[in-house]
C-alpha cells in the first residue's frame, strides 16, 4: 500500500534546510503520493517555487490570489482535501505562529483549517532548538496531536555542530510508509470503549463522582477510528470537545447505566476496551429532593457498585480481547496485574498518580502495559493521542490472531 494515492500538503517555510523539501518531494511522487506544496512568504529566499512546482507537477502555492483560472486558492478546500499535512523544514517563526493560532499567510489558513494529522520538521540552529520558548512551542503542538519529526544532530548553516538538523527526507519517508501501512489495522473490528468519569446520585443537585475527563479515553476512540475500526462508545459525563457522529455513542451517568450500556453490545465486539473511571461504590440510596444542611456531620452509607469489568470478563468469549485500566497509588504493579487476572483482561494499563505529567485532565500521560502472557512495556511522558498509538500497536500485536 505504501504512500499510493495519499495527498500529502507539504508547508515549507523559512529555513536553509529549505532545499531538502526537494528531495522529500521527489521522493514522495516517487511513491505514489499527490502531492500540493504551500510555501510562506520567507520560504520563497530560499528555493524556486519553479523548482518544487516541477518535481511535485502541481503549481506551488504561497498566497491568496487567483490561479491561472480566476479560482481563488481556498484553504478550507486545501485543508480538507489532504490524508496529511506536514511542515518540512519548519522555522521557529511558523512553530510560534502555529502554537498561537495565528494567520497571517495561506500556509498557517490552511493549518488551522485542515481536519488531518499535521506532521512538523523543525530546523533551526542548536541555540534556538533548545530555547525554552521554542521547547514550549514543540510540546504545545504535540498537545493538539501533532507528531513530532525530531531533529537530527550534526553540522548547522551556522558552521556549530548539534541538534538542529531537519530529518533527512528518507526517514520522513520511513516514517510515512510506517504511518499509512497501520493506518487501517483495525479495518472490520468492532470495538467497545467505555470512557470518562461515572456520577452517582446523592440527590436531585448532587452526586459522587471523581476527576476524570475522559482525555485519554477518547483519544484511544479518534485512534481506533483512524485505524479503520467500527466503535462504540460509552461515555460518562465529559466537559471535553467530542465529535459524536463518528462513533456509535451513548451518554450514561451512573455505573449501573454505563454497565447495561456496555452488556447490550458486549457480544458483538472484537475488542472492549474499560477505559471509564467507574465510581466503587454508590449511596444506598438517593433523595428525591434536595438534601438541607443540618448539623455538623451528615452520614451517608454507601453501596458497592457492579464491577463492570469483570462482570464482563465473565462473559468474554474466546475470540474476544479485554483491555482494563488501573489507577494506582500504591504497590502499582501488583495490583495492576492482579487486576490483569482477576478481571480476565488481556491486558492492563496503568497510570499512576506519582508520574509528573501523567493523571487526570492532562494532555499527556505516561502508561505501563501488561499482558497476560507476562509482556511489560513502559512508555515516555507522551501526549494522550500517542499513547492512544502505542496501547493500539499492543492490542494487535496480542490479538494478532483476531485482527488482520
């Protein structure tokens, strides 16, 4: 499969390293790619639109005007049209403008409207990569879901040795291929996701519930659906920005709602993933009107709620794959992996609270996987959307008799 027939917008801005897009864009047409470059105002010192529009047999565009055919060049249909949108070489101006939202050129239009994955290639001098200010920007863009193509080491413009380099266009290809060939590795599975915080009435006004924002479950939601999976999802109540028209979606409260939600579909899936933060227990029962403050103390008994996961795990069948999470403050891996068992899962993934940039409504986060058959993978401090990636790579390398 390749890069045939994938339409690829490729930004190039204001860099020396200018003259690899070159390269990057002979080598994507050599793959089979489509490709529509955008230049910045700043890139045209660098390389002849002439140059690019050759090797990419397509007009090089750099700003808002009419083409030869009295059409004005329209970002939101550029943003649209394209599988993926990369930045080769991006300069430390464009990362700030892009971090910021602003718009000041067709290129950065284009970026805000275009609804693929965006890839970025920096290249600045080694002073500059390692800024606070630019550091800040690169971690802004992979908190929106962008990928990071790190820069390499080496000899600089500036005659310094060091990190500044952009990638070689040969690893970017590399990295492409990799990227589209599991684009849709999940194509025909039908996936269940519980996701976000559960709420347990105390009241009409009240309830008992916990800090989760659901970030990370529905990052694993979009990655299932841009890996070609057919998904259902069964959210708590979430204060994030969701697109529910791309799933089978159902909005539940409590964890008794959120466990008959997830039985009615329980046989029909592949794989069901328990990524909700499920309140343990309940009160045992619930006023029918607002509670009035009265005395110092109020007592409130509580019940245990249904274990949704392993009231599941007892109906799992044999072709299905059971993914749980656990979050722990301490003994993390060995009650993660008792979980593994008594649950029945496949596999576990566990947050813990101890990680600085891993929790509750951050955008990144840091997992240990295990698998039933003994498996350990630890991964960095990540956006959620990369972790998302990483857990997906484990569930079908372990159900790689099920998945194609």
């Amino acid at each position: 499969m390749g890069l045939a027939g994938k339409r690829i917008l490729l930004g190039i801005t204001g860099s020396i390293a200018a003259y690899k897009s070159a390269f990057l864009t002979r080598l994507l047409i050599k793959e089979g790619a489509e490709v529509q470059i955008i230049m910045s105002t700043s890139a045209l010192d660098f390389i002849s639109p002439l140059t690019l529009a050759t090797l990419s047999k397509r007009p090089v565009l750099h700003e808002f005007q009419k083409d030869e055919t009295g059409v004005w060049n329209n970002h939101v249909e550029l943003g649209l049209w394209a599988d993926l949108m990369i930045f080769a070489p991006l300069s430390a101006n464009t990362l700030a403008k892009m971090a910021n939202g602003q718009c000041d050129n067709l290129l950065l239009a284009t970026y805000l409207s275009a609804r693929c994955p965006v890839w970025f290639a920096p290249a600045m001098d080694l002073d500059m990569y390692q800024h606070p200010a630019v550091r800040k920007n690169i971690q802004t863009l992979q908190s929106f879901g962008h990928k990071l193509l790190d820069a390499e080491s080496g000899e600089l413009a500036s005659g310094l040795s060091g990190q500044g380099r952009m990638m070689e266009p040969e690893s970017i290809i590399d990295e492409l291929k990799q990227f589209f060939e599991k684009e849709q590795d999940f194509k025909g599975k039908k996936v269940g996701l519980t996701m976000g915080p559960t709420q347990e009435a105390l009241d009409p006004v009240r309830f008992i519930s916990n800090h989760s924002s659901g970030k990370m479950g529905y990052a694993l939601a979009e990655a299932l659906i841009e890996r070609g999976a057919e998904v259902w999802v069964i959210s708590g109540p979430v204060s994030i920005p969701v697109n529910k028209e791309k799933f089978h979606w159902e909005d539940v409260h409590s964890a008794q709602e959120m466990f008959q939600a997830a039985k009615a579909v329980h046989t029909q899936l592949d794989v069901m993933i328990f990524a909700a933060a499920v309140a343990d227990y309940a009160p045992a029962s619930v006023a029918s009107e607002k509670i009035k403050k009265q005395g110092e103390f109020l007592e409130i008994q509580l019940k245990k709620n249904v274990d949704i996961a392993q009231e599941l795990g007892k109906l799992k069948k044999p072709n299905q794959l059971h993914v749980g999470f656990a979050l722990e403050t301490v003994n993390e891996e060995e009650n993660a992996q008792e979980k593994l068992s008594r649950k029945n899962f496949d596999l576990i993934v566990l947050n813990s609270m101890k990680e600085k940039g891993a929790g509750f409504r951050l955008d990144t986060n840091r997992v240990t996987i295990f698998s039933k058959g003994g498996q350990k993978v630890v991964s960095e401090i990540a956006p959620k959307k990369e972790i998302a990636g990483l857990i997906l790579d484990e569930i079908k390398r372990e159900s790689s008799w099920t998945l194609v």
